[in-house]
C-alpha cells in the first residue's frame, strides 16, 4: 500500500532541544495529521492541518502544510522527557469519495534528561 | 477521551482457532477502522465502515472478516488464527458531525497466536 515518506526514523536529544521531523509524498494531500503514540497506548492526535501553507500549534509543538501539497514537517521546542513517543504523520488524499488515510512510519524519539 | 474501547484488551490464542476482537463507540462516528501495528510497518488499514452494513476492504484484509450491525460496534473476527496475524490491533473512529479526516482511537488489543 501507499505510505508516505517520514524522517527521521529515530532520533535521540537531550532535554531542551528542538526537534523537527517531516512527511512527503508524490500525492497531493488535502489534510495533514500529526500524532503521538505512546508505549501500549493508541495513538493520540496533536495536530490537524486543512489548507495548503497553514501553520498551526499546540503548545511547543508547531506543524506545517507544506505549499505544494505534498509535505508537512512537525516541530518540537524544548523537547522535555514527556515527548518520548513515535509520532505518526497521515494524510488524506484528493479524492471524492475517500475516507482513507496514508500513514507514515513512524519516527521514533528519545530524550535525554 | 473519544468515547472508544477495544475488547479484549489481551489475547492469546492457538493457531487454527477463531478470534473475534469489539470495538465499542458512544461518540455516534459514521466511520469505524481497524489497523494492525508491527514493528517497521507503521499502522496498516484491515477494513473500515463507512456506515452500519457498509464496510471495505483495506490493505492488509486477507484472513479477516468484519461486521457492523449498529453504529456502536465494529467486530474484527479472524475466522482461523494465524502466527503471522499475532500483533497489536487499533479500532480508530471518525466523522463525527461530518468527515474531517481526523481519526481518533483506541487503547488497542495485543493479540498473540501461539
């Protein structure tokens, strides 16, 4: 199936640091989704973005539809042991009748105290 | 909290035997997923609803089976266990009040198939 390209896969930091990881596709989105997922937990959405160039945030976390429709990038400030997690990129295709989402990977983030 | 929960939240089963795994909404969502989560596949779609009687398949259908008799409830049902069906399965629910995209989920079911 079709996924979409997520980086970094992991990642390591300390406490205090910012963080930036993005999504990209060959598709045309019409919604980008950000979500955390905790260890044994589902995963728990953070941020929803509608239209083209909309930046939007949620406390320290800020994320990005990119221009041309095809990426989003999610970036963290301040990064605290709480944000350890694997956030998930998804988007919703251009298309009438789907009610499907294309999911990324996954990167994965540790933090340092 | 969206008004979700999976049961069971633990299984163990043996190949060959039948499973079936609920998920419950009080949120009133049109669409209802099932995915499965392995390690370095990320979540994958099994099937979804988009109303009760309505359902499609999804990318990683074969071996399962699902039914939506009430808005309230999506079965998940593995008619003949599998080892490589053992993994951790996410109900997520949305379009409430009109689709959005926005998928919300459940704690999950870890389901193992000896």
């Amino acid at each position: 199936g079709q996924q979409l390209n997520q980086s970094p896969q992991s990642m390591f930091i300390q406490e205090g640091e910012d963080v930036s990881m993005n999504c990209t596709s060959s598709s045309i989105f019409n919604t980008w989704l950000w979500y955390k997922q905790d260890p044994g937990e589902g995963p728990v959405l953070l941020i929803a973005l509608y239209k083209a160039g909309e930046l939007t945030s949620n406390g320290r976390l800020t994320a990005q539809f990119g221009i041309t429709r095809k990426d989003s990038f999610l970036n963290i400030s301040a990064s605290i042991p709480s944000d350890v997690g694997i956030y998930f990129c998804a988007g919703q295709l251009v298309s009438g009748n789907n009610r499907k989402l294309i999911w990324g990977l996954g990167t994965s983030l540790a933090v340092n105290p | 909290d969206a008004g979700i929960t999976q049961s069971p939240r633990h299984k163990v089963t043996e190949t060959g035997t039948p499973v079936t795994l609920r998920c419950h909404q009080t949120e009133n969502h049109r669409y209802m997923y099932w995915y499965r989560q392995d390690p370095g596949h990320g979540l994958r779609l099994i099937h979804y609803s988009y109303g009760v009687k309505d359902t499609d398949k999804g990318e990683v259908s074969d071996g399962y089976s699902v039914s939506r008799s009430k808005t309230e409830d999506f079965l998940l049902t593995l008619e003949s266990a599998t080892s490589s069906q053992t993994s951790v399965y996410f109900c997520a629910i949305s379009g409430k009040g009109g689709y959005t995209g926005e998928q919300f989920f459940g704690p999950g079911t870890r389901l193992t198939v000896l």
